[in-house]
C-alpha cells in the first residue's frame, strides 16, 4: 500500500474516531429529566412529534410559564376540537391561548414559523418542547433562524419508554440516536453558511419544496382571525 493511500486510511480512521466520539458526546449531552423552565418566557412553541409534548406545552401555559402557545407541525387532520379531546382539563386555555401551524413540515419549518408568529406577537422570548434526543437540533435551527437577538428557552420532553441512558440495550434507541446526531450535524454545517433559512436551497430540498412566503394561513384560530 503506497503512501498517499495510507495517509487516506489513516485521515479516514481519525474521521470515524471523530464522528463516534461526537455521537457519544452528543448522547451523554442529553437531559436525562425533565425540568420546569427557569422564569418566565413571553410564548411558548411546542413541536409536534409526540403527544406529551404538547401536553407539557399546555401545562406550562396553564402554570403561567408563557402568554401564548403555538404549536407547530400540525397534522392537517388535527382539530383544535381534537387536542381538547387529547387535554381534556385544559380546554380553557387551549380555546383562549393556543395557535396552531400546519405549514411547518420539519424542524427548518417549525423555527420559520415560530420567528413569524415571535414577530407577530412582538415576543423576545420563548421556551420550546421537544424531545430531549431532538433539541440539539431544534436550538440549532431556532437560534439560526432569530439570529441571537431573542431568548430560547428549553424545555426538553423525556418521551415515556425511551431510555436515554441504556440506549446500547436498544436497537430502535440506537438507530433512532445516530439518525439524530447525523441531522444535528447537518443542520449545524448548514447554519454555518446561510444567511436566512426562508431563502436556502439546502432548507428547500430537505422540505421537498419551496417554502412559503407569504402569511396565508400561518396558524390557524385564533391568530388567523388577527391576521384579516
């Protein structure tokens, strides 16, 4: 084996000790439990991809953690009518305080969508529920996409059954990590070269799709009401 093919093996050898290294990182990074979020934030953004979300979201607006919640990614099936359904003792602030999105298609979406709906408000400061294995990557794309000038505050959801700390045990837990970490990473190459996630084309490809500009149905009752 000549030379240059040696130093090959060898610089590829260093980049998968690197990128094992990283996901190990990445991993023991992770909160392990839930926590109440230190102070107030002026709104809420939860991240659908799981029920307790959205239902911890709820909870912190009912505890006056937030003015308002928006969540974000909403199936188009899914009601206002259907999440009381799901949170039945929080009807009252689902009806008086809660926006839904149902453009967000992936986490690019969601930070696109919570910027607008920040900026709607006039809100500087937010707290964000998602699931502890995708807040890396949630942080990455909101801070990116609001540019440091607001406040994020995390709230990471420890999804039931998923064990964070035996996840070698796991093969669906292990599969579903190293899918994260790749992503994470991704996102954080990604953000370093863009100037606006409304206007790249790595964003637009990840979405299959164009995103959209203009505020046609941004959220859904009561904001949209606002918005005519």
């Amino acid at each position: 084996m000549g030379p240059v093919a040696l130093t090959i093996l060898g610089l590829g050898g260093l980049a998968a000790v690197a990128l094992v290294a990283g996901f190990l990182a990445f991993v023991a990074a992770l909160d392990r439990s839930e926590r109440v979020p230190q102070g107030r934030a002026d709104g809420i953004v939860a991240l659908t991809g799981g029920a307790q979300r959205i239902g911890d979201a709820i909870d912190l607006l009912a505890g006056g953690y937030g003015r308002r919640l928006l969540i974000t990614g909403v199936n188009e099936r899914t009601s206002r009518d259907e999440i009381a359904r799901l949170n039945p003792t929080q009807r009252h602030w689902i009806d008086c305080c809660v926006d839904l999105d149902y453009r967000a298609r992936n986490t690019i979406g969601n930070a696109i969508e919570t910027r607008r709906w920040m900026r709607h408000n006039r809100f500087s400061t937010v707290a964000v529920v998602t699931s502890n294995y995708h807040m890396p990557r949630t942080l990455i794309e909101l801070d990116h996409a609001l540019q440091g000038g607001d406040r994020i505050v995390p709230h990471p959801v420890i999804a039931e059954g998923f064990d964070g700390a035996d996840w070698w045990h796991s093969p669906s837990a292990t599969k579903l990590l190293a899918s994260e970490y790749l992503k994470f990473l991704v996102a954080w190459v990604r953000t370093r070269f863009e100037t606006d996630p409304e206007s790249s084309r790595v964003a637009i490809l990840i979405g299959r799709g164009k995103p959209v500009k203009a505020p046609v149905r941004m959220v859904a009752e009561p904001l949209l009401r606002d918005l005519r």
